[in-house]
C-alpha cells in the first residue's frame, strides 16, 4: 500500500473494510504507514527484531499509555502498576511514555494520552535503545 498515492490508498482501505464488514473475514496487515493502521485496525502487534513487544486490542492499549510530562524524575519513583516504556530527560524536566494499569494524579505531572503512532514509535525506540541482549532478558 506504501507505493500508492494518498487517496488510492486510502480508497483501497475503505474498500477492504466494506469487504471485512459484509464477509466477517479477518485480515492481517503489516505496515510502516501508522496512521493508516489506526483508522482500520482493532488489534495490534508490534515486532521489533521478530519479538513481540506488545500486543492488544488497540482501544486498550491506547486508553493504557499515557505521555507524563513534569519536571525530572527517577522513573523508578512513579510507583506500582506503571511500567516505563520510553524516558527523556533534560536538565531539568522529564517526558515519560507509560503503561499504566493505576490512574496517574500526580499533580506535578501533566498528563496526556497518545495516539497509535505514538505507541509504535515508543514500544520500537525502547528495543532498539536495550538492545538485543536486554530485549531477550526481558522476556525471560
């Protein structure tokens, strides 16, 4: 779908969509076009290096991931229930993607939801700064 223009591909979506609606038939699609994903796909699967580094249905995952933004934090310090995916710091101030299964209040944080290109990104960055040695110790 990359090679077509922006409005056949997204003609062809809509097209497959109407096919997926009548039939019930279940697709697979594997793309580097996020955006064209989250208009279509109620299930994802995100591989880096041939590993699953996460998977779900998309609305959970989204409504799962938060971008915390607040001045610098030791991301050890956020508490139970919330996992760290992505970290950057400056000086002074620190910007933090989060899976969370706890609701964050914490007012010294802002607090924001991401869009699916936002998940990709941040679940892809996280693989390739551990390294392959770190990604297979994870998952043991």
């Amino acid at each position: 779908m990359a090679a077509l223009d922006p409005l056949a591909r997204r003609e062809f979506l809509q097209g497959l969509m109407e096919y997926v609606a009548e039939s019930g038939t279940s697709v697979v699609m594997s793309s580097h076009l996020v955006a064209d994903l989250e208009r279509v796909c109620d299930y994802l699967i995100v591989l880096v290096r041939s590993r699953v580094r996460v998977t779900g249905e998309v609305e959970e995952l989204l409504a799962g991931q938060h971008r915390i933004t607040g001045a610098r934090i030791d991301p050890a310090r956020l508490g139970p229930g919330r996992q760290v995916i992505l970290a950057r710091h400056t000086d002074v101030q620190s910007t933090l993607m989060v899976r969370s299964t706890a609701p964050i209040e914490d007012p010294a944080f802002s607090v924001d939801g991401i869009d699916l290109e936002d998940l990709v990104l941040a679940y892809m960055t996280e693989a390739a700064q551990s390294g392959p040695d770190r990604v297979l110790e994870k998952q043991r």
